[in-house]
C-alpha cells in the first residue's frame, strides 16, 4: 500500500459508544495530523504529532483522545461524542520540515447519532 | 487569529469557461500553498508559491502570489468537468498548516 490510509471509511456511533479511528502512513514521513471538516467551517486542526511527540492540541475536547504509537500510525480514540461532533476525520502526514507538503488520507465519515 | 478568506464561496459553471477564485488575508505570508479536494477523498496539494508577484502553471492552472504575499488567486482556463471539488488555499503558520474557507467548484458538461 502507498500513501495514507484511514479506517474506517464511514462510522455510525451512538453517544455512549466508544470507537477508534485508524491512520497509517507508508511515505516515510515523521509528523503526523488530524483535521476535522465540518459542513460551513473551514478544515480545523485538531492534533499534531512531531517524532510520536504530540505538539499541538488546539483546544479539543477530552472526548478526543489521539495516540501515535510510532511514526508511522495515528488513532483518534472517541467516546461519549455529541451530535455536533459528526463530521469528515482526516488524517495527513509530511516530512516535520515540510509542514506545507501534506498529504491526505481519503477521511472517515462519523455520524453521531 | 490568521485567517484565509476564499471567494466566492461556492462557483457554478459550464465546461468551457473561464473562473478564477481568490484566497485574501491580513496576514504576510511566507508561502502559500493550494490544494483540491474531489468528493469523498482528502485534499491533495497543488502547488506552492513563495515570492510575492509568483506565477505558476499547471496545465491550465494558474497561481499567482500578491505582491505583498497577503493573497492569491487560482486562474483556471477552459474548465472541465474533472476540475470539479473543494479548492482550499493553505498557510504555514507556527509549524502547523491552516486552511481557507474554501471555493467549491462545479464545472457542468
């Protein structure tokens, strides 16, 4: 496999659920990210991850809770999320001195029921 | 708070034409960068530009940098229906990338 992968693809989750989203890299890079895109908001930040280092958390509710094993895999674990926490999950990764140089993988469509 | 501001929001047109949309800030910027986003996948980068007054081409696809690096426009010529999807305008702000509101492109045959 190349690029950057997701699974899964689509997720339904009642509140009280607890589900993991799964992002793998095979570009060799060593920073890693979670964005969140919502419907009217641009794409927000959600997490960074420098070397397995978590850099940067911007505000992002407990609910959320990310893990990077090593530098090439990235889990956003959820629990107890809210309706308006439904919305496209995507992960990227680039080279840490090519912030700009981001790639994308094809997201994971959560729906909060 | 940097913001990019896209416009317009949302563009319409027939296969053939001509559009160019734009991605305006407050903010100098030390790069700018473009990205696409098709339906159901993630963005994918387009091209960077870094000097101001900056021209680029990609096929037909043409980025231009403000003088001031504040702004940028993406000209597209002849447009088909495969340019259709989300065109975001991107800045580096403190190691981390932060994204425009958008342009969502639809090129009818």
């Amino acid at each position: 496999e190349t690029g950057v992968t997701q699974t899964p693809r689509h997720l339904v989750m009642g509140m009280t659920n607890k589900k993991s989203l799964k992002c793998e890299q095979h570009l060799g890079h060593n920073a890693m990210y979670w964005y969140k895109q919502s419907a009217k908001k641009p794409l927000e930040l959600m997490f960074v991850y420098n070397f397995k280092e978590q850099t940067e958390n911007n505000s992002v509710p407990s609910r959320f809770s990310p893990e990077c094993p090593n530098s090439s895999h990235l889990f956003l674990h959820l629990h107890t999320l809210q309706p308006e926490d439904s919305a496209l999950y995507l992960c990227a990764s680039s080279l840490r001195d090519r912030v700009y140089e981001q790639y994308f993988g094809p997201g994971t469509r959560l729906t909060v029921t | 708070t940097q913001l990019l501001e896209q416009s317009p929001q949302f563009l319409s047109i027939q296969e053939g034409e001509n559009l160019t949309v734009y991605c305006n800030s407050s903010s100098v910027f030390s790069s700018l960068q473009w990205y696409r986003q098709e339906p159901g996948e993630g963005p994918v980068l387009l091209v960077t530009v870094v000097t101001g007054g900056e021209v680029k081409k990609l096929k037909r696809l043409t980025f231009q940098f403000g003088d001031a690096r504040k702004d940028s426009s993406l000209h597209i010529t002849a447009a088909q229906p495969g340019d259709t999807g989300l065109y975001l305008c991107a800045a580096t702000g403190a190691n981390n990338l932060f994204f425009g509101t958008g342009t969502r492109l639809t090129v009818i045959p």
